[in-house]
C-alpha cells in the first residue's frame, strides 16, 4: 500500500463513535456491588457515572426506631474494614448528647483498637490493590499478616470483623489479659514484614508503571469534592481528622499526618504505607500505658439524648464519617445521617478517571479504596 | 543519551522484578514459615477463643435447670427481633401463687447478628454466646432454635 492509499484510507474509514459499557454491579474489581457507567472513545476514558443503590439497607431510617445501644451494631455494617472507628463515632457522638465523663483508660482502648483496624483494612487493601493490578501474590501475604490481628480483636472484642465493641459510655468489655502481649509481638513481628510489602510491590517497574501519573486529583478537586482520609491527603490536603479535631486518646500520642502532594494513585499508595508506620508507632506508644480504671462509664438502660443535634466526626481508614444525629428527647433519635468517607471519595472518581485508559481506571478505583456498603449504607 | 536511558531502565526493571521473586523465593524454600490452617481436617484440635460469639445458648446445668426468669429484657435488647420469648404460668402447689415461667425460648439465628446486646441485658445471666460457628445446615427452618430443653425448669432462688 503506498502512502496515498493509506491517507485515503483513514479518510474514508468509518467515524469512531463515544459507546457506554456496564462495569459491575458484578465486576471483580469493584470489590462489591457498584455500577459504573462508562463512556468510552475506543479505550480513552470519557465519563464515569457511579450508579448506586444494589445495597442500600436503608440503614440511616433503621436507626430511627432503634435505641441509642442498638444503633452501634448497625454501623459495623456500613465500612466494615473500619467497623471499630464507626462505633466509636457513634459512641462518642451519644456521650457528648449526654455529657458524659469517660474513663482514660476506655479512650486508650479505643485508640489503640482504632489503630489495628486500620492497620487490618490497610492490609487488607494493599493485598487487594495488587490483585486489581494483576498480582495474586499480596492477597495472600496482605491476608496473612491481617489474620493476627483478626485473632487479637476475636480475643478481646469477640468477633473478627463486625466486632461491636463499643456501647454508649465505653467499650462492652475490659481488655482481655493477653489482647497487650499479642499486640506487642504483632508489632514486632509487623516491623519485619512491612519492608516486605516496599519489596513485592512498590519497587516493582510493572507496578509503578501501572500507578504514577495515573489517576491524577488536583489539591483544588480533592476539597471541592471532599475527598479525605489517605487519598485527600495524596493530593495535599491535610484532612487528617485526629490531627485537626482530636478525639479519644490522639492528643497525647505524636505521630506525622502523611501528606504527598503527587496527587496521582502511586501517591495515594504510598500515602497508605506511610500510615502502617504511623499506626504501629501509635500503638506503641499507648499499648504500655493503658490507665487502670473502669472499662465503661455508669450509663441508664434506656438513653435519651437531650433535644438538639449532635455532630461528630471520626477519622476511618477511608477518611472522615461524620454522624449527625437529631433528638427529639426520645429513646430512639429523630434522625440520623452519616457522612460516610467511601461516599465523597467516590465523586471525584470522575475527574481522576477522565482522559485515562479503562485499566488504569481499576488502579484508581482500587487506590481510592472504596468500600460499597460505606458508600450505599 | 537515550540508549543509557534505555539500558538503566531494563536494568532497574528486572532488578526490582527479582526483588519480588526474593520474597516469595523466601517462602517457597522455607515451608516451616507458612502458616496456613487446614480447616476441616484440624477440627478436632481448633480452639476458638473463650469471647467468640458464635450463638446464643441457655445455659443449663446437670440437673437440667437454668437460669432464665422469662422477663424477656433480651427481647426487647435485640435489634433485630431475634428472640422471642413465650412466657407460662406456674401455680405454686403449696401457696396457690402463680409466677411467670419460659415456656419456649426462641431463638432466629438466622436473623441474629451477634451484637451480644442480649447477653449484657440479662439480668440473671442466664444465656451466653457459644463458640460453635459451623452453623450451616440445608432448610432455612432448622436456623429456628427453641434454647430451652425439655422438661428444664428454672433453678430455684432466681427471680
């Protein structure tokens, strides 16, 4: 063919034309139950539109007929990997209604089961980022070094995922006697296997390869979108709730808010492996010093929050919840509504994705770290 | 210029490629630090921990008695209406009093979400949560469990 032909060719060749394609709601790779939408010009990226609502359990209007005690249990439900810290915002949003003094030693408590919750979610989503990405391999060890601390909460808290350990005024139970020697040696044992994780995947050319430049959010997009937690603070946005807002035990431990200003999905990774570190320094720095005392301040049976509205605001492996609640000087609050974290991080999935190739929108999506029952409650 | 690119770039890729492989190369030439479980087959030997709540239970003792008053705070504590309680009358023969008894003690499991906010209620500590967590079985209706035995009758002294 010469040259000629071959500019007749394309010439005349039929015009490329937008097309939409179904991701999920049973894709792999959206780690549940999320439709996406896509709008594509052959492989480049056009739209993104979210479709939500395949597990929405309504769990804003069930907490309206349910006591104060038995709206904990409902938000284990909702981010799950983060089941702990969602407790303890509902918890700490009751005992602020009531005004309620709590023990130093439940804070501590808290804060250090707080930590190993996300040191479980940032396993559990560094193993799966890698299986996104085509490596099997970090699901297994992700889930390995995880499983220590599944058995630390199922020692002291009673269950492995949705543990409900906290109740209005404390945790329901004192810590078990071995829950500060099995944290200590999974602390000592975590050390040597987080080098591990730099070694498999953040080094790899295939990975990095996959990751940097990709899925770029501005400073600007990510506080116009609300995008917190580790991927608002890949983008510059220092958002870290227990730094600015501290609550529970975080204003007595010292630890660095991790901030790259990169923006892209290599920064939202690295932003997450940077906060093991941080976590596992505040666990050591309580785990020693955890007050003697009561492990639950004296509550009624019955609760009821005086009439006003409360806010509070958490700090989850994802970012920021915030539980608002109204009373009506009822037994069951007036209304509920939680601002889950996965919900506002989902919204920038747009403007990350634009432009990009349709695989790397699964590198962005897994680096966002999207839990779908937390975005659809 | 570019062909040094090209070169540092092959070079620096397969090195990190087997720095990867060193890791699992670790654990494939040392099998003693792999620590999978043989689920089914260690059965015998698995040992949950003493706080796991796998199901409600009764608590019953040799004499086939228990503790439960039939006050029915678990029900009104349980989220998700997974215990219902069925409440008798029995006649005291000697005074002619009647006080209230279980006479079934129901319990959904498969509507229980394990919150343990029945076990904190219990006035008379009388059910606790078991460690058994193999509960699958094939008809939703077997998930339907009545907790007190048969012919069990409440100890004496507890009200």
């Amino acid at each position: 063919m010469t040259e000629q032909e071959l500019i007749t060719n394309i010439e005349t060749a039929p015009e490329t034309q937008e097309y939409f394609i179904n991701m999920g709601p049973q894709h792999p790779s959206t780690h549940g139950v999320l439709r996406l939408l896509l709008t594509l010009d052959g492989e480049i990226i056009k739209k993104v539109e979210p479709h939500l609502g395949y597990i929405h359990r309504s769990i804003e209007k069930m907490c309206e007929k349910d006591s104060y005690q038995q709206i904990v249990h409902l938000t284990d439900r909702m981010d799950y990997l983060s089941c702990h810290m969602n407790n303890e915002a509902v918890c700490l949003c009751v005992e602020n209604g009531l005004q309620l003094e709590i023990p130093e030693r439940v804070k501590v408590i808290r804060t250090i089961i707080s930590e190993l919750t996300r040191l479980s979610s940032h396993q559990l989503w560094w193993g799966v980022m890698g299986m996104d990405l085509g490596a099997i391999t970090t699901f297994l060890y992700g889930f390995r070094d995880r499983e220590l601390i599944t058995d630390i909460f199922e020692e002291t808290c009673g269950a492995r995922l949705t543990m409900n350990y906290n109740v209005p005024g404390g945790v329901m139970f004192d810590i078990h006697p071995n829950f500060q020697k099995r944290t200590k040696d999974f602390i000592t044992y975590f050390r040597k296997k987080l080098p591990e994780y730099d070694e498999l995947l953040t080094g790899n050319v295939i990975f990095t390869e996959r990751t940097k430049d990709i899925g770029y959010l501005s400073k600007e997009d990510a506080i116009s979108y609300g995008v917190t937690g580790p991927s608002g603070r890949a983008s510059g946005f220092a958002c870290d709730v227990r730094k600015r807002f501290p609550y529970s035990a975080y204003d007595r431990v010292e630890f660095k808010e991790i901030i790259y200003t990169e923006g892209d999905c290599f920064a939202r990774y690295k932003a997450r492996i940077d906060e093991m570190w941080e976590s596992m320094k505040i666990i050591e720095q309580l785990i020693d010093n955890i007050p003697e005392g009561e492990h639950k301040a004296k509550t009624k049976a019955v609760i009821k929050l005086p009439e006003g509205e409360y806010y509070q605001r958490v700090e989850t492996a994802r970012g920021e919840l915030g539980v608002y609640i109204v009373s009506d000087n009822k037994k069951s609050p007036y209304r509920v509504k939680f601002r889950s974290p996965g919900f506002s991080n989902l919204s920038a999935l747009d403007t990350m994705a634009r432009g990009n190739k349709i695989a790397d929108l699964v590198a962005t999506m897994s680096t966002l770290d999207l839990v779908i029952p937390d975005i659809d409650r | 210029m570019g062909l040094k690119n090209y070169i540092s770039d092959i070079y620096n890729g397969v090195k990190s490629l087997i720095t990867g492989m060193k890791v699992t190369g670790h654990y494939f030439t040392h099998p003693g630090e792999i620590v999978t479980q043989q689920y089914p087959e260690n059965r015998d030997t698995l040992k949950m921990f003493e706080r796991f709540r796998g199901e409600v239970v009764l608590i019953h003792d040799e004499n086939n008695m228990h503790k439960c008053t039939g006050c029915s705070a678990c029900e009104l504590a349980c989220p998700n209406g997974s215990i219902e309680i069925i409440s008798g009358k029995e006649i005291d023969p000697e005074t002619g009093k009647s006080t209230k008894i279980i006479d079934t003690f129901v319990y959904h499991l498969s509507m229980c979400t394990f919150c343990n906010l029945c076990i904190l209620s219990c006035p008379t500590d009388a059910i606790k949560m078991a460690q058994g967590f193999e509960h699958s079985v094939f008809d939703r209706s077997k998930l339907t469990k009545v907790l007190n035995k048969p012919g069990s009758k409440i100890m004496p002294g507890i009200k």
